[in-house]
C-alpha cells in the first residue's frame, strides 16, 4: 500500500467516558466536533484519537488481548505509519479532513491494559485530531496523508502563572495581552492556561506543549521575582534540551532602559526539541514592553528551529547561542 495511503480498518466509538468503545461500520463526523455519539467529542484540540493496525498488532505479539478500541481509539488505520505524522498533518477520509493537534497523551492514572501488561500504547503512539471538514466515514475507506506545508502559520501558547489567578482570586490580565500580541504578529494562539506557581505542574505542561501538541513558541508571564513561590525560571530551565539566553537578554536590556528594576528579573530563553519557550514578567506594562523588544525576530529564529529558513548573518544577535 502506498506510504501516503491507508484504509480504516476499524470505528470505535462510546456513549460514556472511561468505558470500552465498541465497534461500528460507520460514523458521521462532525466538523469542529468529532465523531457523533462518541463521548470524547467536544469543542477541543482532541476531537478524533488514531492508533496505527500496524502498532496494535506488534502489541498483540507481546501477548497482549486487546480488541479494537481497547485503548481508547476511535479510528484503527492500516497501512500509514502515523509515527511519521507530526502536527498539522492532515488526513483526508472521503468528505471528512482531519487535522493532527496532539501526539500522545499524559495518562493520569494507568489503564487496564497497564496494570496487565506494564505497558501502553496510547501515550506514545496515538495520535489525535480536529475535525476541519464533516462528513460520513466507514470501515474500508481510504485515508490520504497531506503533511505539513512549510509555510503554514507559527503556532503559540501561552501560560500564566499565578496563585491568586489560578484559584480565581485574581483577573488574568497578562495573559490575554500576551495572546493578542501574538495573534496580531501572525501566530495561532492554539492554547492558554491559567496555572499556580507550582514548578512541577508548569514543567509537565511545557512538556506536554512542546512535545505531544509542538507548538513553536510557548510564552509564560510570572513567577520571575524574588519570591519564593516565584520558579518560572526553574521549572523552564529544567525541561530545556538547549539554552537561548539572548532572548532573555534582549528583554532585560530593552527593559532597563525603562526602570533600573529590571535588573532584578530572573526570566529565561530556551529551546525544548523544536520549541522556543519564553519568561516574561507578569505584569500588563511588562509583558508589553517585553514583547517589542524581541517580537520581531523571534520568526525567523522558530523558523531555523524547524527547518524552514536558512540562517543569515543579519539580526541574529538575539538569536545567538554563545559558547564556551
């Protein structure tokens, strides 16, 4: 079969969350939905799951009895190796166009499948998706793979850190700004987040937005300062597998030409895989002086993180990686 091509070989689907799903010949999917009738369907970034046949079944070799839809899957595709699938792959089934938004998934509590085997595919093997066109789909129809373009806009997260914020106490305002900032430079805000100054839970969702969703930027605002609960800067650098400290550099320069405080700013710039991840102080005011700064080069520096631009001697100061 050809590499760009493959066929459904099951649907599963269920009415309830945390039950089997069961199979069907068919299913209407839904744009901006997902599957009619499947629990997991909503107004998200993981509308459809996929798990590839060819997966399942090395994972039946091991001894495993798993039936389709065991892990959670709602279409089993044969023939695609969706390993090869990063985000923003499209899948073309007949009407219906799937856009890939997450690889893996973070298992809170391990399955079934888990506790029997010690082991699960679902979090590093399956893919999932949002519906961009609605339509029927049946078992025996063909999936067509469109990867990537290069020129497809960057995307961007940004998250918020704070206390009083996350409890609900306190009106995010820097986060919103951040989000519009970069809405109008061109990037596709694809996720915001309002979370509390715990180190450990920022850097499971940095992983889990540079790794699983691969988004090319993820801003955060807070938890710079001096104080004690303030580990923005801890938590960025341990997930970091690169440093990009000019970025940071720039915002305390620019910065302190506004106020002699800004000195005492501990944001950091690093790369995670092909992620740039970004500290910005907490505050409105900063948050928008901070952004001009830095905003204009931050493109081109993503786009040789990714592979779709050649470096140039021009304006790359920001960008350079000093060594030692």
């Amino acid at each position: 079969m050809d590499a760009m091509k493959g066929r459904i070989q099951a649907i599963c689907m269920s009415a309830k969350k945390g039950t089997a799903k069961s199979c069907v010949e068919k299913a209407e999917v839904r744009v901006d939905f997902g599957i009619v009738g499947d629990a997991h369907a909503g107004n998200w970034h993981r509308q459809v799951s996929l798990l590839s046949a060819e997966t399942i079944a090395a994972f039946r070799a091991k001894g495993a009895d798993v039936q389709p839809g065991a892990f959670g899957e709602n279409l089993i595709i044969e023939g695609v190796d969706l390993k090869q699938a990063p985000v923003g792959t499209r899948f073309r089934l007949g009407d219906v166009l799937l856009e890939v938004t997450q690889i893996g998934k973070e298992c809170h509590s391990h399955c079934a499948i888990y506790r029997v085997m010690g082991d699960c595919i679902m979090p590093r093997e399956g893919l999932f998706a949002k519906v961009l066109q609605g339509g029927a789909v049946g078992i025996g129809d063909e999936l067509i793979v469109e990867y990537p373009a290069l020129d497809r806009p960057l995307t961007a997260a940004v998250i918020t850190l704070s206390d009083k914020g996350a409890v609900g106490a306190r009106v995010d305002e820097s986060g919103p700004v951040v989000a519009d900032l970069l809405h109008q430079a061109g990037y596709a805000v694809v996720e915001t987040m309002l979370l509390p100054d715990e180190q450990k839970e920022l850097e499971a969702a940095l992983i889990n937005l540079a790794d699983r969703r691969q988004v090319s930027l993820v801003i955060t605002t807070g938890g710079t300062g001096f104080s004690v609960r303030d580990r923005t800067p801890e938590a960025t650098l341990a997930v970091a597998t690169r440093n990009a400290p000019g970025i940071a550099e720039a915002i305390r320069y620019g910065s302190l030409g506004v106020t002699k405080r800004a000195m005492l700013g501990r944001g950091v710039s690093v790369i995670r895989n092909q992620t740039l991840i970004i500290n910005l102080p907490g505050s409105v005011k900063a948050v928008r002086e901070s952004l001009s700064f830095i905003i204009d080069a931050l493109e081109h520096g993503i786009q040789i993180l990714r592979g779709t631009a050649s470096e140039c001697g021009q304006g790359e100061a920001l960008l350079h990686r000093p060594t030692a």
